[in-house]
C-alpha cells in the first residue's frame, strides 16, 4: 500500500479564462473544486491507476469540510487529523489562449502541538500496513521545527518520498529519504548551487537516496548511482499544476511494486508528469502515457547541456 500525508492540504478551485489580462475583469464557466494539496494529488493519481492507496491529511473549518465531502465523493481512501483552524484555499486560473496557469496559494495556518501529535500518530498507525510512505507539499508557516523528521520517522523502516522545498528539502536529504522529488527552481533554492547536476549531487551527499529532478518543458533528470535524462522530443502544452505530483506517483507506484531500477522510474515518472500536463486538473493524468513513455529519449546526463 501506498501511504501519502499531506501536511497542509488545500481546497483547490478552478476556473478556465479565454484570456488572461492583468488589472482586467474575466468571467469564467463555474470552475471546479476538489480536495488538493500534493499529496492528495499523489493519491489521486495513484489510485486511478489501480494502486492500494490511504491518504492522510488534516482538515478545518469550512473549507476544511468541503474538504472532507469532495474527498469522500472522490472514492480515494483517506484519513483526515480534525484540526482547529480553517483548510487553506488554492486558486487557479487556466489561460486557454496562452496554455498556461496562474496560481495563487494559500499559506496556511499551522496546526496546533497537539494537531501534530495526532498527525504523525495518524501517520505511525497507517505505516504499518504500506510499502511506502509519501510526504508531499508545504508545511504552514509556524509549523513546529522537526515536524518533517517526526513523519519521517513515524514511516518505520518503509522507503519515504519526499516532495517539498526551501529548508525541508535539505532536512530531508539529512533525514535520508529514499527518493526528493525538486524542481529546478526549489533544488537551486534549497541548495545556493544553480547547476542542476550539482544540487542534486548534494542532497545525494547529505544522505538522499534517488534525486528526480523536475526540469520542466526540458523532461527530466534522476540521480543514483548514476544520472539519466528523460524528455519528449516536442514538449506538451497544458496545465503544470500536477505534474509533479504525478511524477511522485510514479516513482510510488513502483516502490510498491518493488521495482527499484533507476531508468524504470525515470521512464514512469516523465511519462506520468508529462501526461498529466494534458488534464486540466491536478491529480489526473492522460490515459496516453503509456504512449508518451515509449516516445521518450533517455540518455546519460551531460552536464553542459543542462
């Protein structure tokens, strides 16, 4: 079973514009609105894909409620920490015209000492049935120090993915993660090192296990013992959002499956990533990636060309 926790979940809304102009007024179709937040996209995506998944994550106030309704409605299976303060918003505005999105998040109100403690217990008793344990997305500001290394070590001795940036990115390299999932932007920030190569060697000294790094419209890059690109020869216009989480996912999915090889993953992660930039929601993917991964170029990492 994959286990993912979510540690600040979002109410995600949508909504899809002609085009976007700034200072403007749009009107839009009624967007949509789903339970998000990165590691309940990971689920999500997962569990399409016919994998054991429990979800856990915390949820508050209203939004936190209508959290909970269209998470139930989504037939994922989830535990949710009740919280006081309210489930953050995440809003997203998809530009038709120029195939790309506009994306406001929330930062979240951190959960209480005592939340905490009634997540990582949520985390601890779940572990013991998975294969691999999922932490995914942003922590609230004001989140106590350590809580990252408490979930960790509340997923026992189960390879943990961790997805995430700035400082925690770092912490869990430290902590020995078996797979971070960076983007360029968060390895560089992460790290101080602009050379992708470079970052991600440096979470692999810290104690990282794999390194797949999210390069964009550019595929992307994994780092174990040895390193491998995977892109498209024509990259694919859409939404981004999720494509990351989907990336995870993949990476999951395998784990669960005990299938470690390093170009197996690479191949699933891009495929997976780059099929769910042709959704227009996060948490989905194209039922054309197994297309998609057989079209995709691997090969060794030259440096010069990063």
């Amino acid at each position: 079973m994959i286990l993912t926790v979510t540690p600040n979940p979002a109410l995600d809304m949508t909504w899809e514009v002609d085009r976007i102009e700034p200072g403007g007024a749009h009107r839009a179709d009624t967007g949509a609105v789903r339970a998000g937040g990165k590691g309940l996209n990971v689920a999500r995506v997962a569990h399409a894909q016919g994998a054991d998944v429990l979800a856990v994550t915390t949820a508050g106030g209203a939004t936190g409620a209508e959290l909970r309704a269209e998470l139930a409605a989504s037939g994922v299976p989830h535990v949710l920490v009740p919280v006081v303060a309210a489930t953050r918003r995440s809003a997203a505005w998809v530009d038709r015209a120029l195939g790309d999105t506009t994306i406001v998040n929330e930062r979240g109100i951190a959960p209480s000492v005592d939340e905490i403690d009634l997540l990582v217990a949520a985390v601890a008793e779940a572990a013991a049935a998975a294969s691999v344990v999922v932490i995914s997305g942003s922590f609230a500001p004001g989140t106590p120090e350590g809580t990252l290394a408490r979930l960790i070590d509340a997923a026992g001795d189960r390879p943990v993915i961790v997805d995430t940036s700035g400082p925690l990115l770092l912490a869990a390299a430290d902590a020995g993660a078996a797979v971070l999932k960076p983007n360029r932007a968060e390895l560089v920030e992460a790290t101080g090192l602009t050379d992708p190569l470079a970052g991600a060697r440096e979470l692999r000294r810290r104690g990282a296990g794999l390194v797949l790094l999210s390069l964009g419209a550019d595929g992307m890059l994994v780092l174990g013992d040895l390193a491998l690109r995977a892109r498209l020869a024509t990259p694919l216009a859409g939404n981004p959002t999720g494509a990351g989480d989907a990336a995870v996912a993949a990476a999951a999915t395998l784990f669960d499956e005990d299938r470690h090889d390093i170009e197996t993953i690479l191949r699933r992660a891009t495929a997976w990533s780059a099929a769910a930039v042709l959704m227009p929601l996060a948490g989905e993917i194209s039922p054309r990636h197994p297309e998609i991964a057989a079209e995709l170029r691997i090969s060794p990492v030259d440096p010069d060309t990063l």
